[in-house]
C-alpha cells in the first residue's frame, strides 16, 4: 500500500472514529448525527456538482458573451 493509500485510509478511519462517538453521544434521541469536518474531509472522491454561477459562466462562453 503506498503511503497516499495510507493517508487516505487513515483520514477515512478517522472520519468514521468521529461519526462512531456522535453517534454513541447522541443515543437516544431523535436529533440527527452530526460532525464538522473541513471541506478537504468531506471529499469522498464525488465529483462535485457545478454550482449556478458555473453554469452561468458556461451558458456565457457558449453564446461568446
């Protein structure tokens, strides 16, 4: 396993260590779980969607505005 494969499991496992304990913190209760993680974290190899301002500025290229 190179090392970038090691970090990456690594930062998942550690993802998964934080939703573990919200949840055995939240039990029981009818509140959702939640964890705050910054937007590196958060990507889970998904392509993000284009925002509206993308797709405007794609429209405008389109039509050479």
């Amino acid at each position: 396993m190179s090392e970038s494969q090691q970090d990456e499991a690594r930062r998942r496992q550690k993802i998964q260590r934080q939703l573990d304990e919200a949840l055995a913190e939240s039990f029981p209760a009818s509140d959702p779980v939640s964890i705050v993680t910054s937007n590196e974290e958060e990507d889970w190899g998904e392509p993000a969607a284009p925002s509206a301002d993308d797709q405007d500025k794609e429209s405008d290229s389109r039509r050479g505005a």
